[in-house]
C-alpha cells in the first residue's frame, strides 16, 4: 500500500514543535510533509479517499479524431440577415 499524501488530526491539541508551539485541530488535514506529523505521530491518522475520481472531458480532439458536435448552418445563426427584396 502506498504511503498517504495526507493525515488527519484524531485530536485536537497543542504541543512545542521547533521551540514553537502549534496548535492543531480535530478533523484538520495535514501533508505528509508536516513535521508534526512524524514527531506527534499519535495524533494523526492517514487520510482516505474512497470511490472513483470524476471524468474529465477532453476539450479537443486528438489527431485523427472526429468530434461529435452538430455544426451551426449559417440559416440558424444570428448573425444571419436575409436580403432586402430587389437588390
């Protein structure tokens, strides 16, 4: 299993990082890069994502590809402006 991107604090508390103290939230997302997350370790949990990521349409066709989308005949656009009679 692939190491988690992300944790989860599991409880809110506050504690001296670096000198500092810091202060994290129950339900907080941290990065995997975090440094209380390897020196608190107890207070986070990995972060699971489940189902499926959503389809991204592709906004061009690649080449050789045709698209299925209606062309507009110059009859239907608005910029159509029939002739005056006699001209």
């Amino acid at each position: 299993m692939a190491k988690a991107a992300y944790y989860m604090v599991t409880e809110s508390f506050i504690g001296m990082l670096d000198g500092e103290e810091v202060e994290y939230h129950k339900g907080e997302v941290v990065s995997t890069d975090d440094p209380a997350v390897t020196k608190m370790a107890a207070h986070f949990a990995p972060l699971v994502v489940r189902g499926v990521r959503p389809a991204v349409e592709q906004a061009t066709a690649a080449p050789g590809e045709q698209r299925d989308v209606p062309v507009r005949s110059a009859l239907t656009t608005d910029s159509f402006r029939p002739r005056p009679r006699g001209s």
